[in-house]
C-alpha cells in the first residue's frame, strides 16, 4: 500500500475501530494508526447492483479475512444465484418463452483473465462454471450444451431450476404469451459484483437469467465481456444491469472504464454511459438500464434511466444501500 497523506480524518475515526484483520493489513503495509490519516484508498470494498445485502456481505467475509477480489465476486453472487427468491438469477430464475431457463455469467479478474458461460441450463452456480472455463480452458465463452458437458465434467451437478412459483407464473404467462419488457425494479434482479482487495486489485462478476419469457436462444449483456461487465486493473471496473441489448449496442462496461482512464469519475462515467444510450434512443422511454462502477481509489458511482436502481455497497464503514439518481 501507498502512504500517501497522513492528517486527521475524522470520519475514519467516526466510524469506530478498524476490524483487527484490517488493523493488521495496515500495520503489514507499514502503517501504525490508519484512523490518523486520510486520502488512503478506500479498499477493501465489494459493491453490487441493487440491494443485494446478502451478497455483499458475503463478499465482504471473504475481503475482510485478506481473500483476493476474484473469490469474493465469486462467492458474492453465488448468494444470489443460490437464493430461489430472486427469479432474475440462478435457481427459480424465469424461463425463456419455451419454458427453459437459460442462465448466462462471466467472471474477470485483475490481469484481465476471464470466462463467460452462455444459455447455461440445469445449473445453479454459472458464475463457478466461467471461472472454470476461465482457469481450466484456452477460451473464454462456453454456450449451450456444450457448457453444461464441461459443468458436469468439472464436477457440477444437474438440477432442475424451476420452482413453484416460476413455473405457476410461466403458466400463466402462456395465456396470453405476450413479451414485454418491463421498466420496474421487479424484473430487473441480476447482479454486477465488483471489488477490491487489500492490494488494491479488482475483480469483477456478472450473472443472470436474463429477461424473463425471452425468445429460445436470445443471450443479453451480462455474460459478454465489455458489455455486462468489464475489469481494468489499472483503471477499475463496471458492471450492468437492465435491457442488455441497448448496453451490448454501446459496450457500455467498457466504455464506463474507458470514461474513468480519461479522468472521469465512476459516477460522471455512468451518467455519460447512460447518456449515450439514450442518444441512441430519443424515442424510446420504456426500458431501464442501471450502471455501477469502482475505480482504483475505491470511489463507487452509480446511474440508471429511470428511479428505482440502488447498488449495495460494504467497506470498513459498513453496509450500504447507495440511492442512485436517473435521466428521467
Ligand atoms: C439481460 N441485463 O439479460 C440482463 C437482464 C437484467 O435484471 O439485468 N435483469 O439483458
């Protein structure tokens, strides 16, 4: 870690003692009393869209504890994916109009190494699934039936993600068949994880069933690097979450990051991102799209087209449900 300014800083101080894993991160770096100095980078940190308590907080275990970015995102959304109450991800995620329930992920880390998994069926944790294509493959994406061979082949096992509940509104949902997107927060529940660990490098994790009754086959943004989500160790990172064709149709992650290496902060690189989107779509005013982003210093910032999107936010402070402001 960098010394850098070594004043007073209150709120540091305000917020009570350091944890003694963090204590002990200082004193390894050199640094006897952390509540006496401002400007340090604000790490470790896990972020994630909307208000996702549970995974953050397991994050935070893992980053609390010394654990790199890379498992923290990972075991971070697995929450998720684990939790059958969200229907955007993982088990009791909604089905595709065909009633398939196609889930899509990618992973990142700090020296740009990544691995997605598209149209994934039968399995409950895809995030692990592109970690594995990550680590143990020559490629980057796995699709279809193809990735789930290589899921079973690395261990994982079949299971069927429908619950009650998904397959009673899918049922209901064949009575008229109609697709629509829909603007409210209900629909919109995947997570973008991103963090930083106590050397300062970031990870980044991105999964979802994708928007619900879609047409067989259809991938959104969340699984494509550059799109869904995007790591730049340098730089920082971003991640996305609503109508994944209009953020593939601007590579918005990577254009969030791009915004930061040119100067901007994480918050001015999501409202241009969005902007940027909607230039494209002067007419249109029915969809939602969410970003969030970290940069290098641990400064977070979020933007989204229309009200409703928060991100969760853990550091050394606490946890932290961040309200994000919108272009409409
Ligand atoms: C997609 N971006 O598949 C995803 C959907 C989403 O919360 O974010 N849902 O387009």
């Amino acid at each position: 870690m960098k010394r850098r300014k070594f004043l007073k800083n209150s709120s540091l101080t305000a917020a009570g003692a350091l944890s003694a894993p963090l204590m002990a991160n200082y004193q390894k770096n050199g640094i006897s009393n952390p509540e006496n100095e401002i400007d340090l980078p604000v790490k470790p940190i896990a972020v994630c869209t909307w208000n996702f308590k549970n995974a953050t907080a397991k994050a935070w275990e893992v980053l609390e504890k010394g654990g790199n970015s890379l498992d923290a995102v990972e075991q971070g959304v697995m929450v998720e994916e684990a939790d059958v109450k969200n229907e955007t991800v993982g088990k009791g995620g909604r089905p595709d109009r065909d009633g398939n329930v196609t889930l899509d992920a990618c992973i990142m880390d700090k020296d740009g190494n990544c691995g997605s998994v598209v149209y994934l069926q039968n399995i409950v944790h895809p995030v692990s699934v592109a970690r594995k294509v990550m680590e143990e493959t020559p490629h980057i994406i796995l699709a279809g039936r193809g990735a789930e061979q290589f899921a079973y082949e690395q261990g994982f096992k079949k299971e069927d993600l429908f619950t009650e509940s998904t397959r009673k509104q899918y049922e209901e949902w064949k009575k008229t068949s109609k697709y629509e997107t829909i603007i409210n927060i209900e629909n919109h529940d995947t997570i973008g994880m991103l963090a930083m660990d106590e050397n300062g490098d970031i990870s980044g994790a991105c999964t979802t069933s994708g928007m619900a009754y879609k047409v067989g086959g259809r991938v959104g943004d969340s699984p494509i690097i550059g799109a869904g989500l995007f790591v730049d160790n340098e730089v920082g990172a971003a991640t996305a979450t609503g109508v994944g064709e209009e953020v593939i149709r601007t590579v918005g992650s990577f254009l969030i990051v791009e915004l930061m290496r040119q100067g901007k902060s994480p918050q001015e690189a999501c409202e241009e991102g969005v902007k940027r989107i909607m230039a494209k779509n002067k007419d249109r005013k029915d969809f939602q799209i969410g970003f969030l982003a970290l940069n290098k210093k641990g400064e977070t910032g979020g933007y989204c087209v229309h009200p409703g999107f928060t991100y969760s936010q853990y550091t050394e402070k606490g946890q932290e449900n961040v309200n994000v402001e919108s272009f409409y």
